[in-house]
C-alpha cells in the first residue's frame, strides 16, 4: 500500500456503494447485505436476484436491523474511507 493522502471519516453517513442512495439513521428501510467489500441497500438486493453468489456474501443484515444500522455494525466504530498513492 501507498503513501497515505488523507483519511476521510463518515461519521453516521451510510450511502449503498452501488446506488449511493444515502440512508440516514432515521431511514426505515430494512435489510441489506455486504458483498465481498461493498454494501448493498435493499433495494439493490432486490434488484440483483439470483445474480449475486453465496461466496460474495460477506453479511447480511439481522431481521428487522436498518441497512443504515448494520452498515455502522459491520464498519465496527471505522466509518471511514483512506485515499493512497500507489
Ligand atoms: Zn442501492
């Protein structure tokens, strides 16, 4: 790994890394899983069907969690995101 540039913290920001779709702590929406290394809302979860492998399957969030709350589980306190040079 590279030089680090900077370190940007998210803080309580939760957004889908394939819709980007932002999911605040007070949204409602349910559900959600991590696939290898990005996190799914559920919606995207919806949409990909029988696309998505087991193997690529990390997490899933819990019944009735948030994807907003098991996004902040999964990150475990480092909502955060380090840009490096090569
Ligand atoms: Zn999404």
């Amino acid at each position: 790994m590279g030089t680090v540039i900077t370190t940007v913290d998210f803080g309580n920001h939760v957004a889908c890394d394939f819709c980007s779709e932002e999911h605040s702590a007070d949204k409602t929406a349910l559900g959600g899983l991590l696939l290898d290394t990005y996190a799914l809302c559920p919606k995207c979860v919806a949409g990909a069907g029988n696309e998505l492998k087991p193997s690529q399957i990390k997490a899933r969030a819990a019944d009735m969690e948030t994807f907003h709350a098991f996004v902040i589980r999964i990150r475990a306190g480092n909502n955060t995101m380090t840009i490096t040079s090569k």
